[in-house]
C-alpha cells in the first residue's frame, strides 16, 4: 500500500482517516461478489458503448475501455487476477484495474453510473442466466420422469391417502404427477424471469443522472426487456430476487415429497422400486445396508433454501428507498440458493431413470388393504343404490374380510352376496386391479389408456 493509507479507494476523496481493518473487511462483499464478474463487465461494455454513442465519451475513449474489459475478463478466467479486499467489491476491483491497466481514461466508465445501478443490474444479468439454468435442468428430470412412466403405464401399484392404501393406481400416473409438480416450477421460473429482466442501469445513485444517457440502448444490449420506469425502485428493489427464492422453494418443496417417496418406497417393508447403489451408501457398522442418501439428502438441503427465502425476506423489509447497505446482503443467500437447486435436480436428472420398478411387489401390496373397495360401492350404485347405502355395504364386508384376512376379490360369490343380493359374478372384473384402473379411464384419470395420453401431452408441453 502507498503512504497515503487511503489511497486505493476509489471514494477515498472526502476522508481523511483509512478505514478500520475490521470495518474494511465487514463491510467487504468481493470474497463473493466476484461472482458476478462476468455480469459486471457485460454492464460496463454496454455503458460504455453508450457513452460513446451519446458523445459522453469519445469513441476511442470506450472503444479502450471496451479492450481493457475485455483483457480483465481473460485474467479472472485465467486466474491470475488480483482480488483484493481493501478495494471492497466486485465493482470497484474491476474498476480499479481497469484503471491500471488502460491508465486514467479508465475512470471516466464510472461517468454516469453509479454502483447503485450497476450491482442491481449485475444481479439481474447473473440471475437472468441462473433461472435459465435452472430451467434446463427442470426440463431434464421432467425427460426421465416420461421416460420411466414410459415403461411403467400397465405397472400397478397402491394410491395412498394419508399413507394408508386407498385405491390402485398405475404407477406411471404417479410418476406424471410429479411431472405436474415440476411443470408448474418451471412455469413459476419462468414468470419470474420477466421481472427480473428489467434494466435498472442509468438509474445511477438514486435519481438519475445529468447525462443523456440512453436507458434504451443498454437495456437493449444487455438483453433486457426494457429499463426500469423508476430510478428509485430500480437501485432498492429486491423483490426480484426473494421471488426467485419464493419458486425455489416450491420446487425443493416437489423434490423433498419426491424424495420422501423414494426413501419409503426402498425401505425393506415397502419394497416397490430399486435405486441403483451408486446413489446409495452403506453403514459403517451393519453390512447390510443400503442408505438412499441421495433422496435424503435432497430433503434435507429444503430447509436452506427455505431459511434463504426467509433471510430476504427479513433483509428487504422496512428498508426505506432508495439503496441501502443491506442488499449486499442479498448475494450469499441467492449464490446458495441457486447451486443448490441445481445439485438437486442434476441429482434427480441422473437418479430418476435409474429406478428400478419392482412391479410383483407393488402388485402384492395393492392387492392388500381392501384397494377395489371403492370399486365394489360403485358397482352397487350402478345397480341402483344410494351411494351412502352402498358404502355402508361395503364396509360390512370389509370388516368380514379383515376378519377372515381375505381381500374383496377373493371372497367367493355366496360370501359377497350375504352383504348384497345384487352382488352377481360379473363383480370380479371390477374388483380386479386392472378393471378398477381402465375403469377411470377420464381426463386426469389413473386408467393405462388416459394415462399414455398424459404422457403424450407431457412430450409435447417440454419440446
Ligand atoms: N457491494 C455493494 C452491494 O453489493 C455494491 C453497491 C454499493 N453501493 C454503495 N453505495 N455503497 O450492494
């Protein structure tokens, strides 16, 4: 450092003392800022060409800056920049070596701008690319979910309400509900994406700037819809962002109920699928275990992106405009949020069409638990009794069966017919589990047929 212990802040004009270390290294944000270099430099081309063209700046002037930019970027991917802490963020370590790379034409970028406008518009830029991302890899685990309900329409398993068995189902209908789920995440990404694709450069501190900028042109450079109609609100604003993390927390919400199903449905008493090992591992202590840690792991990373949620939340709240310090804030928790949710759905791209179906063993299972007995009330409606009569029927025989430990299907015509004469032998189509699937055979419903439809919708909606 020079003998001027303030010397290498670029705002270091009105003081007269250097900072506190410690104030100097709290107050710091380049540790992890210096992630949104790329958006950062991507601003500065496009202010910087504007300036040019509005002949705030000379041509040769940005047409300098543009270089040095460009060679700054070659040195952070190569390496071999220099980041420092004392220089505080992203914005100004950039701006900074700019400076010493190009010499003093490299302080006219900042004219016209301020860091205000430049961090809210790097963080849309970064999360711009973040949410499209994301999509893609949305888009990946919904592929190996069709992929798998593929092979898995005629496959039969259990439904559940409130885990106890309620009616067959073919297990591809389960699997296109998550696809459902999943496609409504996509969706909340991409809603958000429209308002986090507005410019707030030019915005400058707070109030705009005395230059004729044009707003349009850079927004137009950087890919932006359009530039945001408020200075004020375009520098404070995080909503954007706690958006963000609002869908991505649905979406761990999807994956954590996916993955609690995954969990059950390999316990040793479920037995319904087979994960591959390399998604599993052992213990340590008991040679015959095979722990799904991935699945679990994937529940249990929700509760950070949650807490996330919950720290912009907190963090936006009764701020009062314009900008304030505490949107650096703002960064951490966005940076976590998103390479978490990518992790887990490249966990999940990779894991989904590995499952292994154990189809005799959900079959044993939906033959269990009294699955048709909807189906059997049903039928007697359709001979003309009152549904209520003819759930109280049923019920009867129900409990004759948990006595006798017999399901439905296996009674024999005289035993069903105790509960009702109108009971006759084509009851056993309906109370197989095949008849009971084909037998919802409507838009949404669990029959095979609807349900190769469903997944054909599904192609169509992801291409
Ligand atoms: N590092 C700051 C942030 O992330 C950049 C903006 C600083 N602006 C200011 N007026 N101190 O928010």
């Amino acid at each position: 450092m020079s003998q001027d212990p303030k010397a290498d802040k670029l705002w270091g004009g009105r003081f007269s003392e250097a900072t506190d270390e410690f104030v100097e290294r709290f107050t710091a944000s380049v540790t992890f800022d210096k992630r949104l270099y790329r958006a950062d430099i991507a601003g500065s081309i496009a202010h910087a060409t504007m300036l040019a063209k509005q002949d705030i700046l000379t041509t040769e002037e940005s047409e300098k800056i543009i270089q040095g930019l460009g060679q700054i970027k070659d040195e952070i991917e190569a390496g071999s920049f220099q980041w420092s802490v004392s220089l505080e963020d992203v914005h100004m370590n950039i701006e900074a070596a700019l400076t010493k790379k190009i010499g003093d034409v490299g302080k006219k970028l900042h004219t016209g701008r301020s860091r205000n406008d430049q961090v809210a518009t790097d963080i849309r830029l970064f999360m711009r690319d973040g949410i499209d991302t994301v999509s893609v890899a949305i888009r990946q685990v919904q592929k190996g979910i069709i992929g798998l309900a593929e092979k898995e329409t005629e496959t039969i398993m259990p439904g559940f309400t409130h885990l106890q068995t309620a009616q067959p189902v073919s297990f591809a209908h389960h699997l296109m509900a998550w696809f459902e789920m999943l496609q409504r995440d996509y969706d909340r990404m991409q809603d958000c994406r429209k308002r986090v694709n507005v410019s707030p450069l030019g915005a400058a501190a707070l109030a705009g700037t005395s230059f004729p900028i044009d707003r349009n042109m850079t927004a137009e450079l950087l890919g932006f819809d359009k530039p945001a109609a408020n200075s004020l609100d375009a520098v404070s604003d995080r909503d954007f962002a706690i958006e963000f993390c609002a869908a991505a927390s649905l979406l761990m919400t999807h994956l954590s109920r996916i993955s609690e199903e995954l969990v059950i449905w390999t316990s040793a008493q479920f037995d319904f699928i087979e994960l591959p090992d390399r998604f599993c591992t052992g213990s340590s202590i008991m040679p015959q275990k095979k722990n799904p840690d991935v699945p679990e792991l994937v529940r249990g990373k929700s509760g950070r992106v949650y807490g996330h949620l919950v720290s912009l939340l907190t963090l936006m709240k009764s701020q009062p405009l314009a900008y304030n310090k505490d949107n650096q804030e703002d960064k951490e928790p966005l940076f976590d949020t998103l390479d978490t949710i990518n992790d887990c759905l490249k966990a999940f791209a990779d894991m989904i069409p590995a499952i292994k179906a154990k189809k005799e063993s959900m079959r044993t299972a939906a033959l269990k638990g009294f699955s048709t007995a909807t189906d059997l009330a049903d039928y007697l409606v359709r001979q003309g009794m009152a549904f209520r009569d003819a759930h109280e029927v049923v019920g009867k025989a129900v409990s004759y069966g948990v006595e006798k430990n017999k399901d439905l299907a296996a009674m024999s015509l005289e035993e069903l017919q105790v509960f009702s004469p109108e009971i006759k032998q084509d009851v056993f189509s309906v109370l197989s589990l095949e008849g009971s699937l084909n037998a919802r055979n409507h838009i949404g419903g669990t029959a095979p047929a609807q349900v190769r439809l469903a997944i054909e919708a599904a192609k169509k909606v992801i291409k």
